[in-house]
C-alpha cells in the first residue's frame, strides 16, 4: 500500500493484525464506560446496514533488525524474515483497546451456540497480548470490561458477524512519525486535538527507543503524564518557545505544531561530526559516566546536564530533563519567597492594573527576560538585574494605552516606534552580566494613559521614580 493512501480495514483485520501495538509515548487509557456505551449503541443501531464505519486508524510503521535496532524501510526489505515491521497506533488507540474488550468479551461468552462459533471461526486476535503498566488504563480497562460483558449479552451469531465483518475502519499508514501526527486531527473522534508538546513527547520518546530501557521510557512517561497539561503548555508557548526565539530574533506570538521543531535537536548517541556538536557530546557522555560511575553508590551525588536555554536540544532523555529544569526555574521565579525578597516581583503581580490583558503580556516579557538572564549568569547582581528588566519590559506598558501580544513581540525583537534594545538577543551574545546591568534605557517624561486611568499604574510608576527613570 502507498505511502498516505487510506485502506478499508475490518475489525477482524485490526484484531488479528500481529504488528500492531500501542507505543508507550501514548496517553492512558481514558475511555468512560459512557465512551463504551456509546460505540456499543452505535453497532447495534447500524447492524442492519451493510457496512458501519467507527472511525480512523493512523499508523506510524517502523522497522527492526534481528538484534532489535531501528533499520530503514530498504532495509527491512532485503531481509523480511530476519527483520521486523511494528505499526505504533498513533491516533484511534482508545477505541481500537475497547474493540479489543469487546472482541475479548465475545470470545468469552459462556454458551455460545454452533452459529455463534462459525461466526468466531479462525478468530485469533492477536491484540490480546498487549499489556498496561499505567494505572490509569488498567482502572478504566477493568472497569470497561465489566460493562462490556454485560452488553454482549445481546450479541448473537448475526451480530457477531456483523462487529467483526462489517464493522471498518480507514486506515492511513505513514512511515515518518512527525507526519503522522500532523496527519490526524484529533486523538480519536471524541478527544482533544493535539497540544504540540504533546508531538514533542511522541518524537523524543522515540528518540529514546535505542538509547534506553523500557523501564526508563515507562517512568518517563508517567512523571509527563503527572504534569498538568494547562502548566506544560504555557511553560512551552510562554516561555521556552519565546526566549529561544526572542534570542535568535525570530517572532514568537503563538506556538503551535508547525513550530516543534524549535526543540528538536541532535540525537542521543551525538554521531554528527561536527564542530558544534563536539561540547554537546563532551558534556553529555560525562555527565552520563559521572552518574552512572560506582562511585555514586558512596557519595550519593548526582550531576545535572549544564542546560542553557538557547542551546542545541540533544534529543530523547536530555529533552525531558531540560523540560523538568526550566519548570522548575520559572516556579522558582514566581514564588512567594522571591516576591517577598525583591518587591518589584511583588508589585508586577499586585498592582492594581495587573489583571488586564495586555499587562498580562507585559508580565510575561518581563519574565522571559529574568529567566534568561538567570539561566545565563544565575543570582549574579539579581537584584539589580531585576530592576533593569523591569524598567526595560515596562516602560512599553506605560507608553502604550493598549498593548497587545504584536505589541510585545515587536518590542522584544526592536521593531517599532517604542523599541529601545533587543534584550533577548544582548544576553545571547555578552559574556557579563555588566553588559546587561550597564545598558542604557531611555528615562520617561510621559505616560501615555488617560488621567482617569493613571492609578492603574501608580505603582508601577512609583518604582520608575525611584529608579530614577521617570521625571
């Protein structure tokens, strides 16, 4: 079958399939029995008709040799009886477990009659063996099955027939796994579509395929899965993605799928032979033999990879790791303990103004500019760096009546009539934190808002006073 080109498939051949399987870098098993209730009550509202079609199946198909290495498609050709395909169902894993179930159920049925075993004839579904480990999908599947069981009581030899023959699915198979998710809307019919950290998780998880154990791969999932999905997002769209673009003078309004590959990388064994590559892959396999070293056992210290968030990404475990850092760092930044230890971080969250939109995005540049910092020079002059970004980050709030996410991402690259100094892209290039805590900002002799709407800001430009910015 061509590459992209939707198949057909029934159920039977989904159930029967030997190189289907669920990749871990998949979510749990979510599905409510009201989920089950639901696809049950559509079969048995279609038996009759001659086909009844549940959905899309999204395939991504991969290749290993006899040692269990990833190989290319050419070379899963030339030996097809040594080397393996696996098809990692991609979008449509939710219902394909319930089919699953239900199939399982059937075949379980107590009493059945001769018509019903010739409607089961060579029935052997190979997705039997797959097995959970998260909790969350062992809960829903025992508790699913139950519910099932009860429903296929009303499965006779026609309707058995009919879920097994009748019942399709299209299914696409696409050989490169960014295509694959690009490819679908949504996880299943009834999900959420994608968050593009989501096809981060997908990628980089792949990417630890032969660079790991599956013990590895299975905690780091679920210390992802743990995470709040709402937090990930804005720790990637608000953050991450800004500063790395924001650094490198790119624009960063919205971060989306087509915008992964900004935390994409090199590979975990670091093979480019290039000069860039060489610090990375210095770093990276010390780091690996200093925590891996007997030693460890004695002294119990761990040594953490030395990230900077404009760097190249090395791809897999280092990805999830630079993830858990950089959350981390930014609690830390908007902690009570920081605020009560540097009152402008105080102020930004407290003034009475602060709740609007457009100083919502102020806060947010302002922020990125402080982690950059930090993640570059750490404490060093934290105090005074605090207030030279704040200075630097509001005096476009105090400019503008109205101040919108163009107006912030124009201001952070130097474009426009407000601009004084790219920010992001200073601190890519020093190498001391004077070159930052000297550079020169414009002192404000206006504030561009409405008498009436002044006490908004009082107190954002009380502490331009007395930092000696507003006469």
């Amino acid at each position: 079958m061509a590459q992209n080109e939707p198949k057909i498939i029934k159920v039977r051949d989904l159930l029967t399939n030997d190189s289907l399987q669920i990749p871990s870098y998949q979510r749990p098993y979510k599905w409510t029995t009201k989920n089950v209730n639901q696809l049950i009550d559509d079969i048995l509202i279609h038996k009759d008709k001659s086909e009844y079609r549940l959905g899309t199946l999204v395939v991504h198909n991969h290749f290993k040799d006899k040692d269990n290495k990833e190989i290319s498609e050419e070379e899963y050709q030339k030996d097809k009886q040594n080397n393996t395909i696996i098809s990692d169902i991609v979008d449509g894993q939710q219902r394909t477990i319930t089919l699953t179930l239900i199939a399982y159920a059937i075949t379980q049925k107590q009493d059945k009659t001769t018509e019903e075993e010739k409607a089961l004839k060579s029935f052997d579904p190979k997705l039997l063996n797959l097995s959970f480990a998260n909790d969350i999908s062992k809960a829903n599947i025992q508790n699913n099955y139950k519910q099932i069981e009860r429903r296929i009581a009303d499965f006779d030899e026609k309707l058995i027939w009919f879920f097994l023959e009748k019942c399709t699915l299209v299914q696409v198979v696409l050989n490169d796994i960014s295509e694959a998710f690009q490819f679908f809307d949504s996880q299943n019919s009834r999900g959420k579509d994608l968050e593009p950290h989501d096809l981060l998780k997908a990628f980089h998880l792949r990417e630890m395929n032969n660079f790991s154990t599956e013990e590895e791969r299975k905690k780091t999932v679920e210390k992802w899965e743990s995470l709040d999905t709402a937090k990930l997002s804005k720790l990637f769209s608000q953050y991450l993605f800004r500063i790395r673009n924001w650094s490198k003078g790119h624009s960063a309004r919205y971060f989306s799928k087509n915008e992964v590959d900004v935390f994409k990388g090199v590979s975990p064994d670091i093979e480019e032979n290039y000069p860039f590559a060489a610090m990375l892959r210095i770093a990276h396999f010390y780091v690996e033999e200093y925590n891996s070293s007997f030693h460890r056992n004695i002294d119990k210290r761990e040594m953490t990879f030395p990230f900077q968030i404009d760097e190249t990404i090395i791809n897999g475990k280092r990805f999830f790791e630079m993830i858990e850092h950089y959350q981390i760092m930014i609690d830390n930044v908007k902690s009570k303990e920081m605020s009560e230890r540097y009152p402008i971080l105080k102020t930004i969250k407290t003034y009475e103004g602060s709740f609007r939109t457009g100083d919502k995005y102020i806060r947010n540049l302002f922020y990125c500019g402080l982690i950059y910092y930090i993640d570059k020079f750490g404490d060093k002059d934290l105090s005074k760096a605090i207030d030279k970004i704040f200075v630097w980050a509001y005096t476009l709030r105090l400019k503008l009546q109205a101040v919108g996410l163009d107006s912030v991402d124009n201001f952070a690259l130097n474009r426009g009539d407000h601009s004084q100094i790219q920010l992001f892209k200073k601190i890519k290039e020093t190498i001391k934190p004077n070159d930052i805590l000297n550079l020169r900002l414009d002192t404000l002799t206006e504030i561009k808002f409405p008498a009436s709407k002044n006490d908004k800001v009082k107190q954002i430009v009380e502490h331009f006073k007395t930092l000696k910015y507003y006469e």
